[in-house]
C-alpha cells in the first residue's frame, strides 16, 4: 500500500503562490460541497484542499508540489461523470477543480473544435447556434448544461451522435496532456510545432488510449481537439415499441445495417422500457402499475431514432425505409411493432439540446445510480433480461435505458437504480447487487464502461491479468509515485479490494 503524506499548511501556502488565495481553499463546507453520491459512483471522501487552476502552467506546477510532497490529486470538471460522482477515494488529497479552464477555439475548415475541461456543453452549444449553426460540436446527450464536453470525451462517453460517429473517444484528433513530474506533451498531428490537430495518428506511435477513460490517473488533459459534424435542420424523433427487448433491438439492428445510407441519418439510437417512465416522477404521485402507461400508450418496450438530414425529401425516405423495415420484421418475426404517434411537444422536446434527461430519477426515491456496459448490440436483449430480473430480485424498479454504439454495433446498457438513499442498508444491497451482475457478465464476455474501483475494476483485471500487469508498468512510468486519482483504477490493487491481486507473488 502506497503511503500518502498530509497536505500540510506549507503545501496550501505553496499552492496558494501558483494561484493565488482566491482559488485555494481548505473550508471544511466548501470541501464538503464538492462531494456527491449517486449517477456514476456511490464512494466519496472529503479532499483536503480544493484548488482551481487557470492554464496549463499551474497545472504543471500543482503536480509538481503534489509529487514532491506525495499527495494524491483528483481531476475534476463538471461533476457529471464517474470522475468526479465519485470526486475522491481514500485519502482525498487535492482536488483539483478544472472549471477555470474554459477556453474553447474552433476550426470549421478542418471540423474541429480545441477545448479546455471547463467548457460546458451548454455554453458550446449555445455559442455554436449563434456563430456556427451549420456546425454541431458533440455535446453529451442526456446530460444537463452543465456537463463538460472534454469530460465526455476522455470518458470515451456517449454524445448525440454517438449512433453515427461511435463513442465520444473517436471524435478526439489530440490531447495536450501534464504529468505529475510536470512535463507536458501533445498527441496526434498537434505534437509537431506548429501543426494543427488535424490527424489523430500523429508523428508515430499514438499514446492517447492510456489516458481515455483513465479518469485522470495517468495524466491530467488540460485540451482535447474533438471533431464537429454537419448540423442539418431537418430533424424529427420516431419511436416503435415491443413486447420484448429482442423486438426493439433486433429491427434497430436491421437499420443499423445500412452504413452509407439511412444508418447515417440516424444520429441517435436509444430505447428502453416502462419503468423508464414511471421512475422520472415522484413514487407517490405516480401508478406503478404496467396497465395505467398501456391505456395511454406506452408499450412495455421500446426504440426511438433520432433522425437527422439535409432536406426534407431525404428526412422523408429516411422515415420511409426505417417504417418499411419495422414492417418487414413484424412479418418474420410474427410480432407487432407499433409505430408510436409522439406528440410535437414530444419531439420537440427530445430534439432540444442540451436536455435533462439523466437528472430526474432522483426524483422517484431520492437516490439514483446509472451503471453501465458494453455489450455486442444483438446479445443486449439476453443482458436487460438478466438485469432486469436482477433489479426486481434485489426489490428495484427494473429501469433500464439502451443506447446503439455506431450503427449498432455495440450496445450501451444502463440501469437505472433507483433508491431510497435514506434507508439503512442501501448500499450493501448495491453493492451485492453489483457483485452478482458483474461475475455473471464478466464470464458472457460483456464489459463495464466507467468501473466502480471498488467491484467493477478488480473483478474485471482478475479476469484480465496480462491487461492489468502491462497498465500497472505504464501507470508506474507515468506516475511513479501514483498520486493521481489513486484507487480509480485498482492501482494500487490494495486501496480499494482485499481480493488477491493479478500480480501477486511478481
């Protein structure tokens, strides 16, 4: 176990001198203000001190002071994703508050956009609308104005056209990236002096993949050159239900097929099932009876395509073909998928960028948890089945939401826990509940996107042990001190399980 030191008074003093006093703090509410429970990770410790760096220079010389003194730094931007739900594992060490860096440039010839952590995707998307409405820049779909589209994108998270282009980690073109020993570097093209970030594979071997979703425990990105796509103003939300999960996910399949043709025009691809609904509201004031959502409408489950185009005559074939496979399915499959008749206030809301859609399970019972994983998209039916069936077993509402990774290649699958956060015992049942799903999907071959550190992570790396051991060495190059969001990613192993290590007995 790595021994961390305090941070001191003498530490504060020295990082005060980087930023000034008005960015540094050790106030025992302001601390607690940035600790979180729930979304993406249910663990959180107090940091000692919170500071809020102005460029990359004082992030240079922030890790320098926290390496020499062996104190732990944890990133942190917009608070919305498992890095910073989770701000800080034991010990709690420096956060290190990004917001400051809010920077943003953009390059519509080469379809690019530069940004530091601090830029929000409302704010990008408000300032895109106004200077360059033919352009969209990636911003999370689902998550509020809040969050940040750097964060997104080195969580290799998912955006609004995550079922045309792939997750958010293939829109990426370079990375400006501090270590703890304060040296700074550039991956892709943005490596050479004075080039642009235009060409992601750079000037040779491309190291970015370490610190994509490494949640800030290799190095510290303090830019990210991210794509921006076309942003045509045809658009219209289409949504069939089903009596099973295999009859939503088998035809968006079927759709998912045409690459080079309607596929494309499908930016978004995400389904789910009743619960979805119910769970968005309050317990008390809402029924939890299947038979209520049925009379107005709502099938058990079901599959919305975000469709985008460049005329109304395209958007109209689009909509055509996507009908005419949905009919086509329901002759071979013997089944009914049902066009849903969605109100325009329904459409129009849903088309509205950025939305809220991730922030009112709290609402239900107070507490929300969003897990996630990666599946092959056809075995994502057998997955929500088994999770489904998990959550009742455990006494939650089976929520669960599914979302289509480039032309349904992939799934993403999300449960929805939603929790009483109040009731003693909670937790433990959580965290059985995770354990139990895990084991069973880790042997199907199915991965955690975004890993609990404490049962995602080290029951993933016991199953991949020569994974693990190579990014030990590179995390010990990088960081040899491991002061960098420590735990997060099983290293060091001890800090978050008491599970025999993938490296014991080296």
């Amino acid at each position: 176990m790595v021994e961390y030191n305090k941070v001191t008074d003498e530490v504060v003093k020295k990082l005060v001198a980087i930023c000034g006093e008005k960015y540094v703090t050790d106030s025992e509410p302001l601390r607690y203000s940035y600790m979180a429970r729930g979304i993406m990770g249910l663990e959180a410790v107090l940091p000692e001190v919170v500071i809020r760096p102005a460029n990359t220079e004082e992030v240079r010389k922030i890790l320098m002071v926290a390496n020499d003194n062996l104190s732990p730094v944890t990133p942190a931007a917009g608070g919305l994703s498992g890095g910073f739900a989770l701000p800080a594992i034991e010990p709690g060490g420096i956060l290190m508050d990004m917001t400051r860096m809010n920077k943003m440039e953009v390059d519509t010839e080469n379809r690019v956009m530069i940004v530091e952590p601090g830029v929000r995707c409302g704010d990008a998307w408000r300032i895109f609308k106004k200077k360059w409405p033919e352009w969209a820049p990636p911003i999370p779909d689902g998550a509020p104005p809040g969050a940040t589209i750097l964060g997104d994108a080195i969580e290799r998270g998912f955006s609004l056209v995550t079922g045309r282009y792939g997750p958010q980690a293939d829109m990426i073109m370079g990375l400006e990236i501090v270590l703890p020993s304060g040296e700074m570097f550039r991956t892709g093209s943005w490596a050479l002096d004075g080039a642009k970030a235009f060409y992601r594979w750079g000037v040779g071997p491309n190291p970015d993949g370490l610190f994509l979703g490494s949640q800030g425990s290799m190095g510290i990105i303090t830019k990210a050159a991210v794509k921006i796509v076309p942003h045509p103003h045809f658009k219209t939300i289409v949504a069939y239900g089903g009596d099973s999960w295999e009859h939503i996910i088998e035809p968006a399949w079927a759709i998912g097929k045409y690459e080079m043709g309607i596929s494309d025009n499908t930016v978004m691809v995400q389904g789910g099932n009743w619960p979805l609904v119910m769970t968005r509201w309050p317990k008390s004031n809402v029924p939890l009876d299947y038979k209520f959502y049925e009379k107005i409408g709502i099938d058990e489950y079901w599959m919305n395509s975000e469709v985008w185009a460049h005329s109304q005559e395209e958007l109209d074939f689009t909509l055509k073909r996507i009908d005419e496979i949905y009919k086509d399915y329901e002759v071979k499959k013997k089944t009914v998928c049902k066009q849903q008749q969605l109100h325009p206030k329904q459409i129009a809301s849903r088309l509205k960028k950025p939305n809220l859609i991730a922030v009112p399970y709290g609402l239900y019972e107070a507490g929300f948890l969003f897990i996630t994983w990666y599946c092959p998209w056809l075995e994502s039916s057998k997955m929500m089945e088994e999770y489904c069936a998990a959550m009742e077993n455990y006494g939650f509402p089976p929520t669960m939401w599914v979302a289509s990774i480039d032309h349904a290649r992939q799934a993403i699958v999300m449960p929805i826990l939603c929790f009483d956060s109040s009731k003693p015992g909670i937790y433990d049942k959580i965290r059985e509940f995770n354990i139990e799903t895990t084991k069973s999907f880790l042997k199907q071959g199915w991965i955690n996107y975004r890993p609990d550190p404490f049962v995602h992570a080290p029951l993933t790396f016991s199953k991949s042990k020569d994974y693990y051991r190579m990014l030990v060495k590179f995390r010990k190059v990088l960081d040899p001190n491991l002061i960098l969001h420590p735990g997060r990613l099983a290293i060091p192993w001890a800090s978050v399980t008491d599970s025999p290590s993938p490296l014991e007995g080296e």
